[in-house]
C-alpha cells in the first residue's frame, strides 16, 4: 500500500471514530485540524480524491471556505478499511 492509501486510511478512521455521519458533518478545515500542520494540505486534497471515488465512504458538499464533509454511513467506512486491511480493534 502506498504512502496516499495508508493516509487515506487515516483520514477515514479518524471520521469513523468522531462519528462524522448523517446529520453530523464537519468543514474540511476543521477535519485538516485534527492532523498536523504539516500534512493539512495533504487532506485536504485527499478528501477531496476520496470524495469523488465512488467507492470510498466519504462525501463532500458545499463549497469554499465551508466546504463539508462526512462518512456515507459508519458501516460503509469499517467495511472499506477492513477492505484495505485496517485493523478495526476498536469497532
């Protein structure tokens, strides 16, 4: 898995885990807070690829500086990680 795949993980266990889902969306740069300063431009534009693979659990809507994001749903982004051989101990 490459250095992109293993952060892509990240960024979607790190939404599973605040339960960004359904009514619960957070603004990118909210979530690009959650990591360090130095990787913040690295998620933004990994949110925004994974956004627009249909496969990946994450969607964003809105635009700009208030740009959203969440899971499609807690199930789709567990399912996705074990796919991608993220140990889900703590599911």
């Amino acid at each position: 898995m490459n250095s992109d795949e293993e952060f892509e993980n990240d960024i979607v266990e790190t939404l599973v885990r605040k339960k960004v889902t359904g009514g619960k969306k957070h603004q990118i740069d909210t979530v690009k807070n959650w990591f360090a300063s130095s990787d913040q431009g690295r998620v933004e534009d990994l949110i925004e690829k994974l956004a627009r693979d249909p496969d990946a659990p994450v969607e964003m809507y809105g635009g700009g500086a208030r740009a959203n994001v969440r899971l499609t749903s807690r199930q789709d982004a567990k399912e996705w990680l074990d796919d991608r051989g993220r140990d889900l101990w703590w599911a």
